[in-house]
C-alpha cells in the first residue's frame, strides 16, 4: 500500500514524497481513513510507528479543506505531556503543511511566554501544547478554544503517568462539544479506558502492535552486577566496544548528573537531561546527542518517549524502572524505523524484583550475563542497609541546612527558581 491509496491530498502526497516516505505505517494505514472520515479513535502505538503523521496528516486535510475563519483562531489542538515531544510534534505538522494554507505553533513552560503569545496573537490553525502552559495563557485570555475542531491526546498514558488528569478535565471543560477526538496511548490501561469514555464518542479502536510489547529488532541483555559496580560497567561497555551514541536511563536528576560527570571524567563526553535543566540546556543537549558532538545522553524518563533518534544504536537502563511499561518505553528508543538495536539493562540484586515484573509484562524471559570482576557479591539485606544509613544521613544534613539563616542572594535564586518552573 501506498500514502496515494489512503485518499490525502496533492498537496500532502508532495510534503510526504520530500520527507522520503513512500509507505505508510501500520498505525497510519489503520488510523488515517477512520480520521478522514470523521470518526473518534483511540489508538494504541509505541512512539517510533508514525503516529505523529498518522493524526496529522488526516487533520491538516480536514482543515485545509475547509474555510479558513476570519483571525485564524485555534481550530485543531493537539497535547502532548512534554516539551521535547510537543517541540517535535510541531516540526512534523511544519513538514507535512509545507504546500498547504496552515499556520501553526507550539506553547510550553520553562521559556519566556511573551514569543508565544505575539505568535497566538496573530492567529495560528492548529496548536501543539503541554497541559500547563496552555491553561496557564487560556487563562489570561491570550486565545479561545471556542473554534476547536479536533482534539488530540498524544501519549495519554504518559500524561497520566505525569498527573496531568485534572488539567486534562480542565482543558475537555473548555472545548466545544462537538469536535473530533483522538488519543493516542502506548497501553490500554483502565485509566486510560476511563479517559477515553469520558469524552470519546463511539471510538474506533486501532492497534499498531500488541500491547506492552518492545520492537522485535531490539536485542534485550540483562548484566547483573552490584550497585558500586554499574558505573564501571557502564564505562566498560561503552569503551571497549566504542559505542559512539547511547542513550542512559537514570533514575533520578541527581543520578542523570553524578553519572554525566563520571562519564566525563573516563573521557566519554556526556550530558544529562531531565526536568531540572531549562529548556534551553535540555534542547541543546539533545541537538549535541542527535549530531555526534556527544556520545552518551544520560535521562530521566521525562526522555523515554517522544525523542526522536534516528537510527539510536544503545539503549542503558543503569537503574531499572519501578514500572514496567516504562521500560518498554525506554527501549523504544531503538530499534526503530526497521533498524536493529540494543537494549541493556545493568541491574544490582534490590531491583531483581522489577526484573520479574517486566518479564511478566513482555511474557518472555531476558537473557541475563555476567562479566567476569563485575560479579554480584552484595546480599539484598546489604543494599537495604546502605539506603537506610544514606538517607539517615540526608535527612541528618536536611535539618542542618535547615536551621542555616538564608541569605539574599539565596531568596532570590529561590524565588528566580520558582518563576522559572511556573
């Protein structure tokens, strides 16, 4: 099948042919007709299975057929749970409206919103958007959403993951009641069955791959070894083998920083993403990882989903996630676009138990090895009493730094921080 045979436009088969596709995905060869024909879907696709083109592509041709409205107010909008994939989201609608009458933009946090509003403003069709930053200039009258034509939720299961259900309830009371919807979620969960009834109406269901599953091309390893030891490890692996662009899933922020400096420190150019980071240092550390300037992206998983990583060889779970479907999220990041990949997870005896539980998940066993000098020699028991000293010893030094006598400068950088966050 070809893009020809789904019944989009001249216009959009062009964008599409210079993007350098000729044949459509699963999800878009499921989702697009039901989209163009005006019906609400709730589909479930791994990001890295064209689901953006798959919403946008029947959206752009819905709206570029119809009359363009006086002032262009918002008739198409589209949420995503994080800034990185809200960013990307809009750089497809970009390409793929590139010979059509649509103007569009995107609104996140962590900038200065004043670029955002003049661009709002002056009219834009369609409008990619994090849940907060939205409310937050709707509610200063910036924009209406009384023109709302479609409604997308892109990565739903993430935004609930991210608490975002009561802004969700928020942004659905704002919204005209007759609209097209769609979500888009990774899994079926209950939560996310609940979301889509409560403004879904009589919803085709369309599946890109079973759920919970992780890209057949991807080549899952588990190196058992203990706590003290990953960072070596990690080291190990990277150099010996010379991997050139690896992505590292910590846990933590302080994590993703501490282990970005030892990797520099072993010579491996490194930088760390997560939500501490301002906007700015989390787009250029990502442009510097996608370009070759740096070999090893640590993230939180603020990262799992929506980076888009062309042909991103390694994947490093150096702290297994609590969540299962996480780490299907995780090592989606390779394996993509018909590419193989790899996926490593370094896993010290405390997470053993999460081990299980994705194995549970996926339905299948993964391979686990041990590299001679990085053997497990702690016990569980071990572990649980170094955590517990540990964080004896951060409350000790928390209620220590508490009874300190702030300074100015300190008020200030605290209340520049909350500004910054807001």
């Amino acid at each position: 099948m070809s893009f020809k045979n789904l019944g989009l436009s001249d216009a959009l088969l062009k964008a599409i042919s210079e993007k350098g596709y000729d044949t459509p995905t699963p999800i878009q060869q499921k989702a697009i007709p039901k989209i163009l024909e005006g019906k609400d879907v709730l589909a479930s696709a791994q990001t890295g299975t064209g689901k953006t083109a798959g919403f946008t592509l029947p959206m752009l041709q819905k709206l570029s057929n119809a009359k363009t409205l006086h002032k262009r107010p918002v008739r198409a909008l589209v949420l995503t749970p994080t800034r990185e994939l809200a960013a990307q989201v809009l750089e497809d609608v970009r390409t793929y409206s590139k010979f059509v009458d649509i103007r569009s933009t995107v609104i996140f946090g962590g900038v200065n919103a004043n670029p955002q509003i003049r661009t709002l403003r002056q009219g834009v069709d369609i409008l990619v958007a994090t849940p907060g930053r939205l409310l937050d200039l709707h509610g200063q009258g910036v924009f209406s959403l009384n023109n709302v034509e479609f409604l997308v939720l892109d990565e739903a299961d993430r935004m609930l993951d991210m608490g975002f259900a009561r802004d969700i309830n928020k942004i659905l009371a704002l919204l005209p009641k007759k609209r097209q919807n769609l979500l888009f979620s990774a899994t079926f969960s209950k939560e996310i069955k609940k979301l889509a009834n409560s403004f879904l109406y009589q919803p085709v269901m369309v599946e890109a791959t079973p759920e919970n599953t992780t890209a057949e091309k991807v080549d899952q390893l588990i190196y058992k070894t203990d706590k003290s030891k990953k960072t070596d490890l990690v080291i190990k692996l990277i150099s010996e083998d010379d991997w050139q662009q690896v992505l590292i899933f910590t846990r933590t922020k302080h994590g993703a920083n501490r282990l970005a400096k030892k990797l520099e420190k072993a010579k491996i150019s490194s930088a760390a993403i997560h939500g501490n980071k301002s906007q700015g240092a989390r787009t250029k550390a990502l442009a510097n990882f996608k370009s070759g300037k740096v070999r090893v992206l640590v993230a939180t998983d603020i990262a799992a989903r929506g980076l888009d990583i062309p042909l991103l060889p390694h994947v490093i779970n150096y702290e297994l996630p609590n969540v299962p479907e996480d780490y299907v999220h995780r090592i989606g990041r390779t394996g993509r676009a018909g590419a193989s990949g790899e996926a490593i997870s370094i896993v010290s005896v405390d997470e053993f138990e999460y081990v299980r539980g994705i194995e549970k998940l996926l339905g299948e066993k993964l391979d686990q090895k041990t590299i001679p000098g990085f053997e497990v020699t702690e016990t569980l028991k071990e572990v649980e009493e170094k955590k517990a000293a540990n964080k004896a010893a951060n409350q000790r030094g928390g209620r220590n730094s508490r009874t300190k006598k702030p300074t100015a400068s300190g008020s200030r950088n605290r209340r520049n921080s909350r500004r910054r966050k807001n």
